[in-house]
C-alpha cells in the first residue's frame, strides 16, 4: 500500500471517537465518511471537529467503500463486536473504543473473526495511547529507571455529568458494568508495565451508593490481579466531584524495585497547572517532569501495522487478553452481588 491510508467510523455514541479520529489524521490517515444511529449527544461536537467528513446513509454504504482500510468504532458498547465483525468480514482492519466487547460470548465470536479473516482488531485504550505522560514512563521504565516493575496501581474517577448522559449509560445490558468499561484501561496498563501476557483476578467487587434511582448503574468498582511478572490493583467510579477542573484525577503508579514512578495524568491538585506530569523517585531523583508535548505513537504504528500487517501498536493477544481479564474481574464481582 503507497497510498495515503483512509478510514470510516461506525458509530459516534461515545465522545471518545472524538480522539480516536483526530489522532489517526494527525498521524497522517484520511477520514472517508462516517455512519451513526440517529442523533447521539456527542453528534453537535463531532461535526464542528469534522465538518467536511461526509455522514453516510448506513453501514453496509460504510462498509462497501472500497479505498477505506479502517474501521472506527465508537457505537453503544453492546453493539461494537457486531459492528467490528461486520467490518472484518468486509475486509476493514478495526480500531474500537473501550470497552471492545461486553460479554465474553461476543469476544468469542471476535477472536473466531479475527483468527478466520487475518484482519486486525485493536483498542483505543486512550488512558494510554492518548496520554503524554504514558508516553513519558514507558521510556523511563525501558530505561530501568526504577528497576524491575513489580505493581502498578490504577485510579480512575470520572465525572458522571448526568445531564448529557443517554439512557444506556445507565443500563447494564448496555454499557457493561463499570469493570469492563472503565477498569479495562487500567488493566491494560498493568500488562504493559510490568510485561505480563496474562493475569489472574484475585478480588473483584462492584456497587452503587450514591445513585440508588439508577438501578443499571455501578458507580464504584475495584480489584485486584496478579501474574507472574507482578500485582495490580485498580479503583474506578463516578464520584468526581464538581470542583475538580476537569473530568477526572486519573493516577498511574508503577512501583519498581529500585524506585517509582507516578502520573499525575489531566490534573496536578495542588501543584503544577497543566497535565501530564509524572513524578520519578529512585536512588538518585526526585523529580516532577512536565511532558504535554511527547508523542503519541500507537496512532502511526497502527498505520504501519495495516500496511505491513504486523502487531507493533498493540499485539493482538493482548487486546483479547485485557478484555478476558476486564469481562472476567465484572463477573466475579457480580456473583459476590453488589
């Protein structure tokens, strides 16, 4: 392939194709058209980002656009996995929002698509791909810095912002619990750090104690993994509360044996303005750095990745595994009962 390649998006039900898009033509792609259902909330910002992208008429138009190598999937969670098959088996490489899937029937049925057409389906984890100060830590936990890594800990509050939520946000069915939506971020942040193929879930639990008219909605979750390269734990909710000037204080620590490292990733409360600041202590440093501007490669790499068809942005098991692990940690949790 010499030519520029080219990209559609199926579905804009969540803000996040916002990011999804514009990296991939920041990173040199061309956006060939999109489809949604209807008039989703993020419908308004979508066009103002994208005014000359035209909106197709269905998926099967989407779908049939021959120059198109990528499909962007951003549509209600339940519906992605229907959306990305369909999109393999037109021959499209996919790059799906978080959560990829919603049970683990429907990542059954993707590994089986994956491993029958050879087409790529990867995830936009954006805590991670679209998050300078990651970009930051990875070098420096490459550099052995901090030692070998042994834990990381994930935190990751969010706004609930009731107002501009659509009605499946608080359906279950839908989104699919708050561990396989929010929590899958923060373990694929886990397996990266301390290079781990696969983990196992010691502790999983799942709640909902500040919106009690809103049944089909978990607003706390945590557990805990293990592999055999190291321990995570993570918490995820929807407690942020109003005086906070963003959306979220998501953190990032990584502790290695000879130091750590923690990322202070859309707020410094009480310190730097800005984002994107990762705080180093080990033998010799104790240090903030300020890195807003270090890149963001699993954009570019993925556009290698279709033409080469390689796995150099995010290897394919590892986009199973981290859903495996997320579907499996909701379960538990749901089992032990809210």
């Amino acid at each position: 392939m010499t030519r520029k390649l080219r990209f559609a998006a199926l579905g804009i039900d969540h803000r996040h194709i916002f990011g999804m898009a514009a990296n991939m033509q920041a990173a040199g792609a061309e956006f060939a058209g999109w489809w949604t259902e209807g008039t989703p909330e993020p419908l308004e910002g979508f066009q103002k980002r994208f005014p000359e992208v035209p909106r197709l008429g269905s998926v099967e138009e989407v779908l049939a656009l021959e120059d198109v190598d990528l499909i962007l999937i951003s549509a209600i969670p339940r519906d992605r996995a229907a959306l990305a098959i369909a999109a393999m088996e037109a021959g499209k490489d996919v790059m799906v929002d978080k959560p990829g899937c919603t049970t683990l029937a429907q990542l059954d049925e993707i590994q089986e698509a994956v491993a029958r057409t050879g087409r790529i389906w990867t995830i936009d984890f954006s805590e991670r791909f679209e998050v300078p100060s990651v970009t930051r830590a990875a070098h420096l936990v490459r550099e052995g810095v901090i030692g070998k890594v042994v834990q990381t800990v994930g935190l990751g509050p969010h706004r609930l912002n009731r107002a501009t939520r659509p009605d499946w946000f608080f359906e279950r069915e839908a989104y699919g619990g708050i561990l396989t939506d929010i929590a899958s971020h923060q373990i694929d942040q886990f397996l990266y750090f301390t290079g781990s193929e696969d983990a196992e879930i010691a502790m999983a639990s799942v709640g909902n104690y500040a919106n009690p008219a809103d049944p089909g909605l978990q607003d706390f979750g945590e557990l805990a993994l293990r592999s055999d390269r190291g321990h995570g734990y993570i918490r995820v909710d929807w407690y942020t509360p109003d005086g906070l000037p963003t959306w979220g204080d998501g953190r990032l620590t990584i502790l290695g044996t000879e130091g750590y490292i923690e990322l202070r990733k859309y707020v410094d409360v009480g310190g730097a303005e800005g984002t994107d600041h990762v705080i180093l202590v080990n033998g010799e440093i104790c240090e903030k750095i300020a890195c807003p501007d270090e890149d963001l490669p699993y954009f570019a790499a993925l556009i290698r990745d279709i033409r080469e068809r390689t796995e150099t942005a995010m290897p394919q098991a590892h986009a199973f595994t981290v859903m495996r692990l997320a579907l499996t940690a909701q379960a538990m949790a749901e089992e032990r009962g809210q």
